[in-house]
C-alpha cells in the first residue's frame, strides 16, 4: 500500500502522541496532522490543525496492517520511577501508533435513535454495554470532586471554569460523536477520552465497530435494549 491514500485516517492507539485526538491526511509526501475538538453541537467534532506539525512520508518507518490500518513506529521517551529512592530514569523506546481509514458509516436510522439503543460489547476478555450519555461508573471517592472544588479556588477565576473541566471526575461516559459522514463511539473517563471507535455499520440490531487496538480489530455488538 502507497501512503499517498486519500481520506482521513484516525488515530485508534491506546497511547497518542497528542493530548486529544488526531487525524492524518496525506498530501504528496507530506503527512499533515489536525487535532478533534468537541463543538457546541455536542456530536459534531471539527479539525484543528496541529500548528507546524507535519512529516515527510519518507522520514517514516510503517508498514500496512491491512489496506484500511496503517502502524508508525516512532521514537519516544520513556520514564520510569524508582519507588524506594522516588528518582526518575529515562529511557528511548518505540511507540506504535496505529491509524485506520475513516469510512462512511452505513445506517438507516437516526443519530437521536441511537443514542437510545443499548448494545452488548465483548472484545477478548473485556465486556461492557455501550450506553450513551450516562455516567456508567460513578467514581467511589465522591469527596475528591468537593476537595479538587475548593484547590480550584486558589487559581485566577477565569481559569477555574476550565481547570474543572478538565480535571473533574465524573467516571466513564460513552458518547456519539461525528467527522463528516462517520460516526465514533467514543469512550470518556473522568473527561478525558479514551478509546474511539468508528461505527461501519449500525442498524435496529447490531452495530459494527472498527478500529480497534488490537485483534480482532472489527467485532459486531449485539443490540440488548
């Protein structure tokens, strides 16, 4: 596979590069890079390019995964901490960063009709129900939100807002989100989002997930609701 591919490829690793999530595309032999931002809409996501961050295809070592999944392998650094003296050590290690082609998602049903469906999703030796929109797992330290409150105090007010917003704990939530024509199931814990997946498929029954960290990188989620 040549990377001069057209669409947008969206980052499916466990650990990103980026603090948010980020999409690349493919322009000669440059690879340009945008970041996802959440909007008012609360499904659409926009692209924000990331400022001065691009590659030259041939500075790259990849290989095809499968004509719709593409691994980088970079650089990073690593750090590790010695708990009996608290010291920190770095270290060079490979990242793998894996990307699949955004695709159309195919249904026939409504964005609103979906987010009221529920489905049962089983991936190796994890299992849980896809619902959108709830706090799925309440933190158990209920009393750190009222502590974090009040350190919030002690920063400038305009910046409290979004120190909340980021920091907050809230437990897991699964939202539907939108690029173009394809749909994300997109999992958030304590605000801070996790695993995204691209929906290829989704009628009254089943929905098709891709885009997965690791094999099987499709599985089918059985409507339960």
């Amino acid at each position: 596979m040549t990377l001069k591919s057209n669409g947008k490829w969206l980052n499916v690793s466990g650990i990103r590069f980026f603090r948010g999530l980020d999409i690349i595309k493919f322009h000669d032999d440059i690879i340009a890079y945008s970041l996802l931002e959440r909007t008012n809409d609360g499904l659409i996501l926009m692209e924000n390019n990331a400022q001065d961050h691009y590659e030259k295809i041939f500075h790259c070592t990849y290989e095809s995964v499968n004509p719709n999944r593409i691994r980088f392998f970079r650089k990073a650094n690593g750090h590790k901490i010695i708990m009996e003296t608290k010291e920190s050590t770095s270290y060079e290690t490979i990242l793998e960063q894996d990307y699949v082609k955004l695709l159309p998602t195919i249904s026939k049903i409504s964005e609103s009709r979906i987010q009221l469906m529920k489905y049962n999703f089983v991936w190796n030796n994890e299992k849980q129900v896809i619902e959108f929109n709830r706090i799925l797992n309440p933190p158990a330290n209920v009393g750190a939100q009222e502590s974090y409150k009040e350190e919030a105090q002690n920063f400038l007010q305009e910046d409290i807002k979004n120190q909340k917003d980021e920091f907050r704990f809230e437990g897991m939530k699964i939202l539907l989100e939108k690029l173009d024509q394809t749909l994300l199931v997109s999992i958030f814990n304590n605000n801070q989002r996790g695993l995204v997946m691209p929906i290829k498929e989704i009628d009254e029954d089943k929905i098709v997930l891709y885009g997965l960290p690791k094999e099987p990188f499709e599985i089918i989620a059985e409507r339960i609701w």
